[in-house]
C-alpha cells in the first residue's frame, strides 16, 4: 500500500503544532469544533500537490465554498502570521520523505510594473503588498535528496501574473479530496476510469445496497444517471437527493484504483444513519481491493458505532484501521491520541466518549 506512515504539521491554520504516527489503511480522525480535524486532510492534500502552485487557493475555495482570493492566503498561516511559515513533513510507507513549506514574499515582476497611480515602479523599499506564495519542497529516499520550488506572483489587482512550476518534479501518487459540501464533487471522471477498466459494476452494486431499486448506472454528458426499477428513463443522479449523491461520490472515488490515497471530510454529511454501516463496509471493501489509503473525519457518534458494529461483523478488518481524537491541551498544545479497533470496541460498548472532551 502506498500512502503516510505518519505526519508533521507546524504553523497551518489553527494548528501550532501536531504530529500523527502510526497510520493505518483507513484512518479515522475525531475531535471537536476547530480541532484541526479538516486541516490535517488538508495538509495532506497540500503533500501531495506541493507542485501545484495553485493548490493552496484551491483548498481556501474548497473550504469557504467560494472564490478564494490571494489575500486570503493569509488564512493558511497560524493566527495569520504571515512571518511565520506554515511546515507539513511526512514519512511514506516506501520510506521516502517529504517536506513543505509555504512563504508569502514580495518579487519584482515586469508584468505587473505599476505599484500606484503615478505608474512608478515598486522595488523592495516601495513594495506595498506581498505578492507572492513560494511553495518550497524536498523529497528525501535512501541517499538521494532533491530540492524544488514552485511559485505564483499576483498583480496589484490580485491576478496572477507570473507561475513558476517545479523543474524536473513528478508527483507518481495521486490523491482525491471529497469535501463536506454536499453540492460538491461530480463522480463522473471516476465512472469513465472504471468503465474503462470494467469495473463500474462494483459501484452498481455498492449503489443498490444502499436502494435496491436501483438496477444500472450510466455515464452520460459527464453526469451520473441511475434506472430505477418500474421507471422507463434514466434519471440522474443530481436530482435523487443528497444521500445518493454523496454515497455515489465517495464509493466511485473508493473504487477508482487511480486514486493512492482519498480524504473524506465530514463523511456523515447528507447521510442517513441507516446508511452508515453499508458505506463502511464499502469504504474497507474498495481500500483493501484497490490497494488505497483513506483518511476520514466525523463527529458523529452514530458513524462511530456503525463502524463498530461494521468491523464485529468483518474481523478481517480489525488491522486495517485506526481512530485519532485531535485534543488542543493547555501544556503540551495540539495533540493526536491513537485508538486501535481495541479502542473503538471498548468506547461503543461502554459508551465511553472518544471524540473530544467537549463534545
């Protein structure tokens, strides 16, 4: 299995810092409000795509369901401290390293020349904004360590102007985010990546578990369609309601074996829970068959005690998992405490609460 052995996350967000060991196949991460549960999904995104210049405003988006600007860049700095880096390192399961960094600064650019209205030329004495996001990254296995840089600059009005892209990097994992917008995300790229590799009977199958009248699944005009038994038309999926089009989401996502590792945030959001267990069991099934790494984060009791009740019925699923609660302490700061399968059991049935102390 490709993916993280662990993680390192420093000045991200409202995380100081917080370090992650152990991970499993299917890792579940808990905590309260603002623990950092969402931030360490997306830090983990950000290792993935540390070429990608673009990405850090892509997540702003992701996470404030709407256009991010390069000002709110600011956002991904502890307490919006832009002196301070924000620092993401983590250890793969090949044993190879990797580690980012993210710098606001000011660069000079001919393609954004005037700073005001008298067209002067900004320099570092007249700079008036920081104007760039520098992505420093280096990868480290055996003896062999390499260090890159990507970038983008902005012009006084906050438009790109300049994109430098990481010379001579190749990102071989790829990773998939499935935010907890409910209007987000279209499973359609991973049904054609299925249906190419005739697999898209998997997720037809996983569908009906979750309603059996559903009796195909088709890909058409890049939207999901579904035949429901007793209709003559397909109908698509958009308009089935929430559920249906979450639970398609993430068991597409979980089925395409072109995704090494899949983030999920707040993987009880539009689902009822007498669908909890079912997506569970399709979650373990499709990691363990396509060879991937998932990370999820809830804070719902009732997705806790389905997994439970989930993993008694498949023991052969006891190793593949782990459970952290995210604690912001007073003397030791952020702090991540691991729950084997052991763990969960012995929370569920004696109703110990294991999601954070102020939940």
């Amino acid at each position: 299995m490709d993916g993280f052995k662990n993680i390192e996350i420093s000045n991200f967000r409202g995380i100081d810092h917080l370090e992650i060991d152990d991970f499993s196949r299917v890792n579940v991460i808990l905590g309260q409000n603002s623990s950092g549960k969402s931030s360490v999904l997306e830090c983990i995104l950000l290792l993935m795509g540390m070429s990608n210049p673009d990405l850090p405003q892509a997540i702003n988006a992701i996470r404030s369901r709407s256009f991010s600007n390069f000002a709110d860049l600011g956002y991904l700095f502890h307490n919006y401290d832009l002196k301070v880096k924000p620092e993401v390192a983590a250890e793969l399961f090949d044993d190879a390293k990797r580690h980012l960094s993210l710098e606001m600064t000011y660069t000079f650019d001919e393609k954004s020349r005037t700073d005001d209205q008298n067209g002067s030329i900004p320099t570092s004495e007249t700079k008036t904004f920081l104007n760039t996001l520098r992505m420093n990254f280096d990868t480290e296995s055996g003896q062999n360590k390499n260090n890159y840089e990507c970038s983008i600059t902005v012009n006084p009005q906050g438009l790109i102007s300049n994109k430098r892209m990481a010379e001579g990097y190749l990102e071989k994992n790829s990773v998939a985010f499935i935010s907890s917008d409910l209007a987000a995300g279209n499973p359609a790229n991973d049904l054609v990546e299925l249906a190419k590799r005739k697999r898209k009977d998997i997720v037809t199958e996983q569908l009906q578990h979750f309603d059996n009248r559903i009796t195909t699944l088709e890909i058409l005009n890049n939207l999901a369609y579904v035949g429901l038994d007793g209709i003559d038309q397909l109908l698509t999926v958009n308009m089935q309601g929430d559920g249906l089009r979450r639970y398609l989401n993430i068991v597409a996502a979980s089925a395409n074996p072109m995704n090494n590792i899949l983030l999920i945030d707040e993987i009880e959001n539009g689902l009822h829970y007498s669908a909890y267990k079912k997506l569970w069991e399709a979650l373990f099934s499709l990691a363990v068959s396509a060879n991937k790494q998932i990370f999820v984060t809830t804070h719902s009791k009732e997705t806790l005690q389905k997994l439970y009740q989930m993993i008694e019925e498949h023991p052969e699923y006891q190793n593949e998992m782990a459970l952290y609660t995210l604690e912001q302490t007073k003397l030791k700061g952020h702090q991540a405490y691991r729950y084997p399968y052991e763990g969960l059991a012995e929370a569920c049935r004696n109703n110990v609460e294991i999601r954070g102390i102020a939940l």
